[in-house]
C-alpha cells in the first residue's frame, strides 16, 4: 500500500492537542493538509471511522502494519490530512505552524519564529501562516 502526493511543497504542521499525543503515543503529531484531488492512494487500506465534536472522521490505516497514514473529515471533505512521518524523507520536514499549544507537553520547546497556536487556528490564521511558510520557502 502506498500514496502520492501531486504537489510540489507540503505544508506540515504539529498538533499538541490531548487527541493526537494519546494516538500517536508522542508529544505531538505532524500532519500535511492537501487537496484529494492532488491524493491518490494505491492499494486498500483499513479505516476506521470515529466523532469527535459533531465531526466524523474516516482514519486510514496500513492493514499490514497498522500504521495510521492520513484521515479525512465531514468538515473539509475535499482535504486528506497525511500523517506527515508516513512521507519519504520526512525527517526534513519542518512544521510551519504549531497548534493546540495550550495541552503541549512542559518539556517541548517551540522556536519562536514559527506561528503558535493555543488552540486550532481560524481558517485566516492558518492561511496566514501557510502564506508566511511560502514566502519563506
């Protein structure tokens, strides 16, 4: 099972929020925000669906591994939010933004040059963001 992205920069982004850490199993999650129409994943993968707030989320798993690879929700249904370590060289990646700071572990230090965000942004907030991540890219 595999995916590609069509889309030449990913804008990553790290969540704190109790959510992502308990199902990570880490201090934190990154993920990268794409249009589906740029999405294409090759073979089947498990899913899992779960409501959290009055939003339905579609979790995409690995059936082999069970590795978590990207999710999809009812809110912005023509998004798919990637599990930002499942894509190659991922190691280079640098969120742009931080989110949810406000349940963020005591011991994590952000940068101050990145956006920080006490809960989730307003959609102009992360697009302001996403504009500064390209500019500086």
């Amino acid at each position: 099972m595999t995916y590609s992205v069509k889309q030449e920069t990913l804008h990553v982004y790290a969540c704190h929020c109790l959510n992502c850490q308990t199902r990570s199993g880490s201090a934190f999650a990154e993920h990268a925000m794409v249009q589906a129409d740029v999405f294409e994943c090759y073979g089947a993968t498990g899913t899992f669906i779960r409501t959290t707030g009055g939003i339905e989320f579609t979790e995409h798993f690995c059936p082999t591994c069970h590795t978590r690879l990207f999710n999809q929700n009812s809110m912005l249904p023509e998004m798919v939010f990637l599990r930002a370590g499942t894509l190659e060289s991922s190691q280079r990646l640098e969120p742009m933004a931080h989110i949810w700071i406000s349940r963020k572990q005591s011991w994590v230090t952000l940068p101050e040059t990145i956006p920080a965000f006490e809960e989730s942004p307003s959609p102009e907030e992360f697009g302001a963001a996403v504009e500064a991540a390209t500019r500086k890219a």
